[in-house]
C-alpha cells in the first residue's frame, strides 16, 4: 500500500492500471485528457500489459471499446461532455450488447455555449443509456470506483458496462493523498476477465448483436437489460463489502452523512457535494439538524437506500448541478419520486446551481436549507430555483452591453 | 502471381453462408459476399454497418457458419478495430491459442463507406489495422428504399432523385490514398477475378479493401434473374472497371476492349429502370453522350 498525491485524473489513470485491463481505446478531450496521456507512457514504458489505441472520435472509441469486450477482454476508456455525447449512440449500444467495461467521464458542462467548467449535464445524458453510473467527489473515491466498477460490471448476476464519474476542472486536476492498494492484492479482487458465454474465437462461431424484429421479444431483451442493471444493486454492495473487508474503505450506494439526527437534509452528489459537507458542519455548529446525503449510484437508482436515509426528515434541499430545460433538476424529480412513492412527508425544495462550474458559497447553502425549512412548515411549495445573484446579473449586463446584445 | 483459382471449377466447394436469408432475389451484393466469404473460409467475424446485410442475422438465426458483430452505421472498422485488438491481446497473453484467431472482416454498404462511415475507415487505414473489408456497392442507400448516396453515379434515378446530378465518389481512389495493404474492384459476376483478389489479399498484412459492383434489381429497377447479366455488362462496357492497388500501383485485372470493341455504355444503361428516363418519352442524348465520354476517358487515361 503507498500513499500518493495525485489528481483525480491521476487516481482515475492509476484505478485502470491496477485492474490490470488489457485494453484502453483513446481519444482526448478536456478535461479527460491527463488521463490517456498517463497510461499511454504507462503502457509505453512497459509497466502496463495494456493495449492502448487512439481512435479517431469518441463515437469509434466506444464501438471500439465495446467490441473488445464483447470479445472477451478488460476494457478501459475515458470521455467527458462533447464526446460522450458524440459517442451516445453507442452507450445505448455497448449496454444492450450485455459486455462489462469501465467508462470514466470528467464532467464538463455540454454546448452550447462550450464551455471548460464542470456540471453534470453530460452524464445526466447517458442515464438512460443502461451503462450504469458511479458518482465520485474525492480522488480516492475515484481510484477506489474505478475498482469496484470493475467487480460490479463483471458480476454474472449483472454482465454491464459503468461509468465512473468525476467532475471535470475540480476533481481531475486537484491533488489529494490516495491510498493505492497493492497491485497484487487487487488481483485477488479482480481476477483476470472472464468472458462468460460472451466472446469471439475461431472454433465457437457467435453472432451478436444481432437484428430482433418484432416487438414482444425486442421487450424481451431490452426488460433483460433493465433486470441486470437492478442486480447492480445486490452486486454493487457485495462489491462493496468485500472492498471494505480486503482494503479497509467502504462506500455505500449513498452516503449519509451527519444524517443521524437530522430534519433537514441536502441532497447532492458528484465533488461539489463537498461543499455541503462544508455547509452541515458550519450549521450543525449554528444549532441546525441537518445533514447531506450523497448518493454515488445513480444507476441503477439506490431507492431504498436513499428513502431509508430521508425517512423521518421534514425538508430536504436537492441541488442538481445539472439542468433539463422546460423542467428543472433532474435529481430532484428522480428523488421527489421516490419519497413519493415511499408515502415522505418530507418537502423537497428544488434548486439548481453549480452549471459550468459556478460556485455555491455557504450563505447560498443556508438560504436553500431555508427555504426548505419554510416549506417545510406549511408555506406553498417554490418552484425550482435557479441559483444566481444581483451582482452577477449586474455584470452579466456589462457584458452583453460590451458584446452588443440586443433584446 | 500463382493462383489456384484458374476457372470457375476451381472455386470453392464447401460455402460459408446458408441459403434462406431475407435479401431480395438477385441481390449482387449478396452474390459477392457469399463468394468472398468462400475464399477466405474458415474463422471470420463479420463487423457490419447498418445497411441491407444487416437484415441477414436476424434473432434466432445467422446464416453465417462464422462470427457476426452488428455495431452501428458510422463505425465498424472501430469495432473491427475492438475486435481485432482483443484477439491479438488474448493470444499474447496466453488465453486463446493461435488456432483460434480471426479474420476480422468489415461489412457495408456503400452509403457507409462513402459517407458516415469514411472517418472510422481512415483512422483504421491509417493505423495499419489487419483486417478485410467489403463494400457492396448498390450505388445508393438501399435498404432504406434506395435514396441518393455519394456512390449513386451521374444520371441515375432514386427515390430523392428523378436524375442524379451529382457525380460517383471515387472510394476506391480514397482508400489507395491511404496506401493500404491491398485495395480491389470486385464483381460477383466475375468469380474468378474475384476469388484470385481475395486469395492475394490473403497473403498480405494490413488493410485489405475491397469494392463490389451490387446489382440491385429493387433499387435498380430490372428483373432478378438478370443480375449476373447486369454485372457482366457493367464489365464489359467497362463502367465497373475490375482493378487491385497493391505495391504501390493500380493494375486493372480484366479490362474491357478497346473502344470501338467493347460494347456501348447504352446496353448497360437500358437494362436498368433507373436509367429509362434516359430513353423514354425522349433520348436524352446529351446525357448519354455524357456518361459514354466518362466511361471513355477513364480507359484513355488507364492506358
């Protein structure tokens, strides 16, 4: 075991080479790119047994690596934003071909307008796409992810490609101490790949992927899918567990921070939610019950963990660093229907922020914890709340006025 | 060069692909692929595009006695790129022995060869990857009801065009820039012209690329039974000229004769319902000029 500071990038570079994949399709992006150029003079330098090719866009790079593992190898790549949505169709694509590989997305906010910031929009993106979805908010817990991904994903019970999260700028290019486990003791947790049923070799003809016509057995493999990806979640915590029983660390499907005694709750995931964690501890000491729950699943989507965390609060501030134009943050729906269907009294006050980056002060922490506490108490439900400031409305003129805006 | 294909008796035996799948009767395309697939034999994975073959292996069934990948419009040379990758790491590291390996072999129309498949063929070109691969050419995007390609040549009808007036994508001219391993012309009406390509592409590392002229009585407009015919007349009047780029040079295998011999672009032309308002309520005379002069010009300049 040693212990290292690097970025989150580095932590991301270091979780593939210790599941020792044998095969990483490439192509850069910002923020990601840290990431392809470490294992690249890794595996140059001979001290990774990976194969590593550059493709030509993301959209080849995740057929790429899709077909790799559907022929039967330990597959890494790495995106963010643009490009993972370049490559959309074939996320869809890889996760209906029922093959395991780890994705890693540094978030970045999407065009228009480009941006080099981190929100969640990119991988809000793929939610529906059956990859499943790990969200980080320390480096550790990406290095850490990245190997949990790995035993998940290749899980019988669920035979799917993940994707590890982090966010891009922040996350990827701050340094924190990691602990990196010993490379042999992560071979006792990641025994080589095993392809089950899913492989190409001369002498065993397989055709896959092929045409379904017809609706009911279209149904058919596609609710398979959906039952796979609900195994996750037996498959993630036994993952988990044993993480925790082999190297000490253990991380939930949704972390529940000082929420044992809390009325209030945030709700935020990804390494902004670090500044939450900053904001329950300057209001705990101001005398406020509050906590945050973080959850790092997002798909599949850790309902029960999440409602058992919430069960006796009376508000709950969602913040969703992401936006879906026309109706407000995606977590907050996602949650709000979920304590719906669970019977919650709890009011859940919608506010998006964090959108390229922006930063979330602690005053705007305890606004938003406000208002759901005036919720909370019987006032009408707000609607969702975009978070922005006089001052920064005041410049945003300045600059229109300076680019000639016209209303 | 020896070859063991000498004469039709000499083309393989045992076939590679089962009767029975959903393409049309007469279809070119499926002509030259069963014949390519027969030469290269044993151990293959197909890595197709969207497009008409696509509709082969269709749930329970292939008709394949190899492997099948169906991946996406744009991007089969990456998953041949995936796949032949993989192989290669297996056999290095132990886990599957040489005998096991495969020929990778990309499959597509000429809607994704020529357009949204062009990038991810380039970048696989330009890495040196070993692999096959076979266009069907039908001139257009067929299996969507045959609408305008960047492959449908001057002139012709489709669904989005009474007549064509764009020119032919010189694909084959776009791969030899890439100075592959081996490039080829092919004609499922020629099967000795064809099997010798495949078995000299065979012999080489890298990519090995070939073009099939793909008669296609739906999207074409003739009868099924005349497709060989078809196919022989495109050769013949020297349209689909029958050429491999290998070693650095273009050598055309079966050229037509001579101009004055070889019989007019028109008998090609008139076997098709395509080309009918070419002939009918008038001549289009100027137009027939036209496509005879560009077939003319590419023999004078080949010569």
């Amino acid at each position: 075991m040693e212990r290292k500071l690097i970025t989150g990038n580095g932590a991301a570079a270091w979780g593939a080479r210790l599941a020792d994949v044998d095969y990483i399709p490439a192509f850069p992006i910002t923020p990601q790119t840290e990431i392809v150029e470490r294992l690249s003079a890794w595996v140059e330098g001979g001290d990774m047994a990976a194969r590593m090719v550059m493709l030509e866009s993301e959209h080849s790079m995740l057929t790429a690596a899709g077909a790799a593992a559907a022929t039967g190898v330990r597959v890494f790549t790495a995106t963010s934003s643009q490009g993972l949505l370049y490559g959309m169709e074939m996320l869809y694509t890889v996760a209906g071909w029922h093959v395991p590989l780890v994705l890693v997305n540094v978030s970045r906010g999407l065009a228009a307008p480009i941006t080099l910031e981190p929100d969640h929009n990119d991988v809000m993106a793929a939610r529906d796409s059956g990859f499943l979805q790990i969200h980080c908010s320390t480096c550790q817990e990406v290095l850490d992810s990245i190997l949990l991904a790995y035993r998940m994903a290749e899980d019988p019970r669920v035979r799917l490609p993940v994707l590890v999260n982090l966010d891009g700028f922040y996350l990827s290019f701050t340094r924190e101490p990691v602990l990196l486990p010993a490379a042999d003791a992560v071979r006792e947790y990641l025994p080589p790949f095993d392809p089950q049923h899913t492989a190409f070799r001369g002498g065993a003809p397989q055709a896959q992927a092929v045409a379904v016509l017809g609706g009911s057995l279209y149904s058919y493999f596609r609710y398979e899918l959906h039952q796979a990806a609900m195994q996750a979640l037996p498959a993630y915590e036994d993952a988990a567990r044993e993480f925790e029983r082999r190297f000490g660390r253990y991380h939930p499907a949704v972390e529940a921070y000082r929420m044992d005694d809390a009325e209030f709750a945030f709700v935020m995931i990804g390494a902004f939610a670090t500044k939450a964690k900053a904001a329950v501890d300057a209001m705990r000491a101001d005398g406020w019950r509050i906590g945050l729950i973080r959850p790092r699943l997002l798909r599949p989507f850790p309902e029960a963990d999440i409602v058992a965390a919430a069960s006796g609060l009376r508000g709950i501030a969602v913040i969703d660093q992401n936006l879906s134009a026309g109706y407000g943050g995606i977590l907050q729906h996602e949650l709000s229907a979920a304590l719906f269907r669970a019977g919650s009294q709890a009011k859940v006050a919608g506010f998006v922020g964090g959108l390229g980056g922006r930063d979330i002060p602690l005053e705007e922490f305890v606004a938003m914890a406000q208002d759901a506490r005036t919720a909370a108490d019987g006032a009408p439900m707000p609607p969702t709340r975009l978070l922005f400031t006089e001052s920064e409305l005041r410049n945003t003129r300045r600059m229109q006025e300076i680019a000639q805006h016209h209303d | 060069m020896t070859t063991q294909y000498k004469s039709l008796k000499d083309l393989p035996r045992e076939h590679q692909m089962a009767p029975g799948t959903a393409m049309c009767a007469g279809c070119g395309g499926l002509e030259a692929i069963k014949q390519i697939a027969d030469v290269l034999g044993e151990n293959t994975v197909f890595v197709n595009a969207a497009g008409c073959m696509t509709l082969l292996s269709v749930y329970p069934h292939t008709p394949f006695r190899g492997s099948w990948l169906y991946t996406a419009m744009g991007s089969a040379p990456a998953g041949a790129q995936g796949v032949r990758d993989a192989l290669d790491v297996l056999m290095r590291r132990g886990r599957i022995p040489a005998e096991e390996n495969l020929k990778v072999v990309v499959l597509t129309g000429d809607g994704a060869a020529n357009g949204i498949g062009l990038g991810s063929t380039s970048g696989a070109m330009d890495r040196g990857l070993d692999f096959y691969y076979v266009c069907y050419d039908n001139e257009g995007y067929g299996n969507t009801g045959h609408q305008t390609s960047s492959a449908t040549p001057l002139g012709a009808e489709t669904a989005t065009a009474h007549s064509n007036a764009g020119g032919k994508k010189d694909l084959f001219g776009i791969w030899v820039a890439h100075r592959p391993a081996y490039v080829a012309t092919v004609a499922g009406a020629e099967p000795v012209d064809l099997a010798r390509k495949v078995e000299r592409a065979m012999g080489l590392q890298g990519p090995k690329m070939f073009i099939a002229f793909a008669p296609c009585p739906t999207g074409w407009h003739f009868e099924p039974r005349e497709s060989v015919e078809v196919g022989k007349l495109a050769v013949k009047t020297g349209l689909w000229p029958l050429k491999e780029y290998v070693d650095g040079k273009v050598v055309h295998t079966r050229p037509p004769r001579p101009r004055g011999e070889r019989p007019a672009l028109e008998e090609y032309l008139r076997t098709q319902g395509r080309y009918r308002h070419l002939f009918e309520p008038r001549r289009d005379e100027a137009m027939l000029a036209r496509l005879q002069a560009q077939v003319d010009a590419y023999w004078d300049s080949a010569a």
